[in-house]
C-alpha cells in the first residue's frame, strides 16, 4: 500500500492514503458539487467519507442531472473509502512535524543526497523514511524541511527573474531649484 507520511487535511504525521471523495446537492434545475483529493490519515478519512456521502446520499437526488451523478459519487466514495480501510491507524500523540532550527542543522548536511534522489524519481515517502533515523528527526521533518526548501529556491527564482520592462537606474541625485521669492501683493 502507498503511503504518506503527513495529513493534507490536519497536518499530523501519520500514515495516510491519496483519496478522492466527491458530494452532489441537487436542486432540480441545478446542482452543486464539491470535491475533495488528497492523503487523508485514517481519522480524517473517516470524518470526510461519512460527511461527504452523507450529504450526498441525502440531498443528491433532487434534480435529472444529479439522479444520475449521486449513486455514481456514492460508489466512488464507498469505494475509495473501503480501499483505504486496511491503512494503519493514527499512532498514539501524533502530532504535525516542525522544523526547528536543530531539525535543519542535522538534516542540511544530507540534503544534497536526499534532492539527488528525489530527482532519480525515487519516491518522498521513501527517501524520507530512509533519511530520517540517519538524521535523528522524524520522517515528516524529512518532508518539511523539503517543503522549505523548494519554497525557498522558487522564491529566490521569482525574486530574480527578469522583468521584461526597462532597465531599473539607480536614482540620480535631483537638484531642487532655489525657492521663488514671494510677490508683495497690493492691497486696495
């Protein structure tokens, strides 16, 4: 089973599965629907499933469109929800990982090994549970601390691309003229 290593939906690090769950609301001319796609931990896959195709098996019916489309999201969803059941749970005081500054300094000198691999195509979860216990940090450090640091390269990228406009001049030095003298005004 594919896993990841932190929650797109709470943050914590545990162990979570690529999902794609969908709702439907029908209203007979119209219908709105709303989506959800990413790796969920066993919690929040649990808490996203029952609300989305709660909802759907409710208040997905009403309307032509949305007779069709709500027993298909409704597969989808008990589908998708059943596959990812056999997942491990969330362990005991999970938290989200945090980079600190001693997370840095242990996992900086084994980023230039750790982005080599990840360019061979070599998978994050991978990489980073391999990393972590050479590092003394947590496989979801590994992540984020990746995390800022692609952030980073693509923000001095952008910070350093060129304009297209005209060339930037420093600013010259403007002289003011001297102030005008004042005009004695004539009263009557």
């Amino acid at each position: 089973m594919d896993l990841g290593i932190i929650c797109q939906n709470c943050g914590i690090e545990a162990p979570s599965k690529y999902v794609e769950f969908h709702q439907n609301i029908g209203a007979l001319v119209v219908r709105w629907g709303k989506s959800y796609k990413g790796h969920l931990c066993k919690r929040c896959l649990h808490k996203q499933y029952w609300s989305m195709t709660s909802t759907t098996a409710v208040a997905g019916w009403w309307g032509t469109i949305s007779f069709v489309l709500t027993p298909c999201f409704i597969v989808n969803n008990t589908a998708r929800y059943v596959a990812a059941l056999g997942m491990p749970g969330v362990p005991e005081g999970a938290v989200p990982p945090v980079v600190t500054d001693e997370v840095a300094r242990r996992v900086g000198p084994q980023i230039e090994a750790i982005f080599k691999r990840l360019n061979n195509q070599e998978k994050l979860e991978v990489v980073a549970h391999e990393f972590a216990p050479k590092c003394g940090v947590t496989p979801g450090q590994i992540v984020r601390y990746i995390q800022l640091v692609a952030r980073n390269a693509r923000q001095n990228a952008e910070d350093n691309r060129p304009t297209g406009g005209f060339p930037v001049m420093p600013a010259l030095p403007i002289k003011m003229p001297p102030p005008l003298p004042a005009i004695p005004i004539e009263e009557g």
